[in-house]
C-alpha cells in the first residue's frame, strides 16, 4: 500500500520515523489549548480539537498522498486567532471559527483547481519570506509576554520583567534546556524540554497533578460550527473578510512552503514538481475545515515532519504512525491540562519557534529598497500591531506601490494590485 520497497525503506524504519515526528510536535496538543484559552475557547474543546484535526490531516496525507509530512494546527495561525481576531472583542470565537471553517472550504476548492498555483506564483518570494519572519517574531514575542521576560511599560510600552519571578526563572530555565538538546540534535528536543521543565516546576510545587493523568476525551461544547450556511452569515454580518483572506493566505503559503521543503529533503519531487501536490494540499485543506467545526484554529504542514525524513520516513507508513499516537495522546487530557496551565512550561517552545521561522528573513533581497522595505513593514508591523493581517495588507499595500513609483510595473501581477485595493480598503474605511 504505501510502496515501501519502490521508496527503498522499511516498516521498521517508517515507524521510527513516525515516532519520532510525533515528539518533535507533540508539544502542539499543549501549546494550541493555551493559546486558544485566551480567546476563551474551553481547554478540553481545543486539546480535543486539535487532535481531532491533526488526524484528519495526517491520515489523509498518509492515506492518500504517500507523503511522511504531519498536518496540525498551525503555529502563528493561532495566535492570530486569538489575540487579533478575537482579541480585539468585537466577535466571539464561535464567529470566528466560522470564519476559518470558510477559509477551509474555500482552500479546499483551490486545492482541485489551477487558482491555487496562481495565487502563489502572483505573490513575490520577498513577500512570502517576509510573512514566515514576522510570524516568527510576533509568537516568539507572546512567548516572552507570557511568562513575565518581557511586560509592559508606561514609557516604552515594553520592558524587562522581573526575571526573579518563578514563571520567569522557569521559562529561561526551560529555554535553556530546549535549546541545548536543539543544539546536540536530539530528536523531540522541544518535547523533552517542556518535559524537563515540567519536571523542574513539579519538584519546586509549581506544578500539580490533582485532576489525574488519564480520562477519555470530551467535546463539552460539542460541534461549533453546524451550519455552513450560518457561518457563511456570520462571516458577512462582521465583514470578516480580511480575516478569511489571512487565514487562506499564510495556510497556503506556509503549508506548501513545508511540503515542498519536506519532500525536497525526502528525495520525493521530481524535477520541480510535487507528484500528488492536489493530494497533499487537500490533507491540509480538509483538515482546516473539520478542526474548525470542532474548535481549533487552521492547519497546516508540519515542519518537524523533516525530523522524521531525518530518520528515514519517505513514506505514508510514517504520518500512519504519527496519527495513531496523537490518537493515544487524546486520553491524556488531565495531564496536558495541568501542564498547559503553567506557560513557563510551553513558551520556549514558542520562542524557539519563532526563532526557526525568523530563518527566512536571510532570503530577502535587503540591497533593492522595493523588494526590501514592504518584507521589512510586515516582519515589524505584525508583533507591534499584534495582527497578522494587518502586517500582510501594509506589506501587499506597499510593493505595488514602490514597484509602480521605480517603474516596474509590469513586474507586479495583476493580482497584486487587486490585493492592494481590497486591503487599502480595508484598513482605511473598515473596523478593526
């Protein structure tokens, strides 16, 4: 079935990939219900979710795309759900979720359709480095504000926190760890961070088990999103657009980004094409869509899966095995609960996230000030404003701009300067 011998691997080996992809991004099942609490969606709703999702994605991609690359909500994703579409306190997180359950079903219709290609031809690289760096630093900056390194400031907005703090003093603790394992290669070093100083907080009383480890999975809110067509209302009623359009957006970019990166590193393109690319794509796309209408914010592809190609996974064999062990994950509820209600223990899981993703920033063409500026006003906006959105439409606002005034119009695609005037738009005559 999944054509190990053709691929030049084994079961043994796909497993141990499999395995090892799953510590490497395990650390989601705790981070994503933290980030999401914040939008006042119940802990048990989004651990649920998120697993729930995860293996719709992965299987998918395991079942129907032979591909090793895990699919789970993606980081960045949901901190803009949280701080930026629902932080905001205009909609509640049902409408929300209503809108990234629209921007699933549209993505699942690019995914069959020429569009999808189109749309990511039309967007310039500097741009798309330019939203993966600002990611990287606007979740790297909730890491250090959850946990105390970093606070607020009457003057500078911003300062140094009290690093005496216990939350503090674990977070650098925690990072430290992390980041040691990182640096000597260990596989999972993230998990097994979080793990070590979990261990830390448990000695020191700052860590608890009271509600157990183990319980069976619940739903308490059940389905959030019942009716599509309700949805497709809500997302109307709030003019939520730009924020469908940012969802759609980053996923397309970061999830085919990731697949390609991985099937690259897998041996598995040929030429510059991904065989079953519209496979692949579809696995992230459905899984968008069903995560949404049990809780969680958008999916994407997993670079961690890199991990396990690492480890020999070339195959569907290896996302199999990742699935079955989120799956074995969803009974552990009580323990991720009691961990996620300490940030100490997840923020340098952040941090170091962020740190990866800022790698892109070495991409951008920073000698040519029209390819340069627009990538720089995302990368600084998206932390400052706290929105992605609002970094993407300042920087597809700007590049035509510079590119029309230095005569290089012609460089820009159409679509680009639709882009420009739907967010000019938006940003100058809409809410925010």
């Amino acid at each position: 079935m999944f054509k190990l011998k053709e691929n030049g691997t084994t079961a043994k080996t796909e497993i141990i990939a499999g395995i090892t992809t799953f510590l490497t991004m395990v650390y989601i099942v705790v981070v994503n219900p933290i980030i999401l609490a914040d939008a006042g969606v119940p802990f048990e709703q989004v651990f649920t979710a998120t697993i729930i999702a995860t293996v719709a994605g992965t299987l998918w991609m395991a079942l129907f795309a032979n591909y090793p690359i895990a699919v789970a909500p993606g980081m960045g994703l949901n901190a803009y759900f949280a701080y930026s579409v629902v932080g905001n306190g205009d909609i509640t997180y049902q409408t929300a979720f209503a809108a990234v359950f629209i921007a699933g079903v549209i993505f699942t219709i690019l995914s069959l359709t020429p569009f999808r290609k189109i749309l990511i031809e039309a967007i310039p690289e500097n741009l798309k480095h330019g939203i993966t760096a600002g990611i990287g630093l606007f979740i790297a900056f909730i890491g250090l504000r959850m946990t105390g390194i970093i606070t607020d400031h009457p003057t500078n907005l911003v300062g140094l926190g009290d690093l005496h703090e216990p939350q503090a003093l674990l977070a650098l603790a925690g990072l430290a760890v992390s980041l040691i394992l990182m640096t000597l290669n260990v596989n999972g070093a993230l998990f097994f961070g979080m793990a070590v100083t979990g261990f830390i907080a448990f000695l020191t009383g700052h860590l608890s088990f009271d509600a157990g480890f183990v319980s069976l999975p619940s739903l308490p809110e059940g389905l959030i999103v019942l009716d599509p067509v309700a949805a497709i209302g809500e997302v109307i009623q709030h003019s939520l657009y730009a924020v469908v359009f940012s969802f759609l957006l980053v996923t397309i970019f970061d999830t085919t980004g990731t697949m390609i990166g991985v099937a690259q590193q897998a041996g598995l393109m040929k030429g510059n094409k991904m065989p079953r690319a519209r496979q692949a794509l579809l696995s992230d796309s459905i899984a968008t869509t069903i995560g949404a209408m049990f809780g969680t914010s958008p999916t994407s592809a997993y670079i961690e899966s890199s991990s396990g190609v690492a480890a020999g996974g070339k195959t569907g064999l290896t996302t199999l095995t990742v699935s079955i062990l989120f799956i074995l994950a969803a009974f552990f509820g009580p323990l991720v609960g009691a961990v996620s209600g300490l940030a100490a223990i997840t923020a340098p899981a952040l941090i170091i996230v962020g740190s990866l993703m800022m790698g892109s920033i070495s991409h951008i063409r920073w000698n040519e000030l029209d390819e340069a500026f627009p990538a720089f006003l995302i990368i600084l906006s998206m932390p400052l404003t706290s929105s992605i959105a609002t970094g993407i439409a300042l920087g597809f606002i700007s590049y035509p701009l510079l590119k029309v005034v230095k005569g290089k119009w012609r460089e820009v695609h159409p679509l680009l300067y639709l882009f420009a005037v739907l967010f000019f738009y938006q940003l100058a005559f809409l809410p925010h």
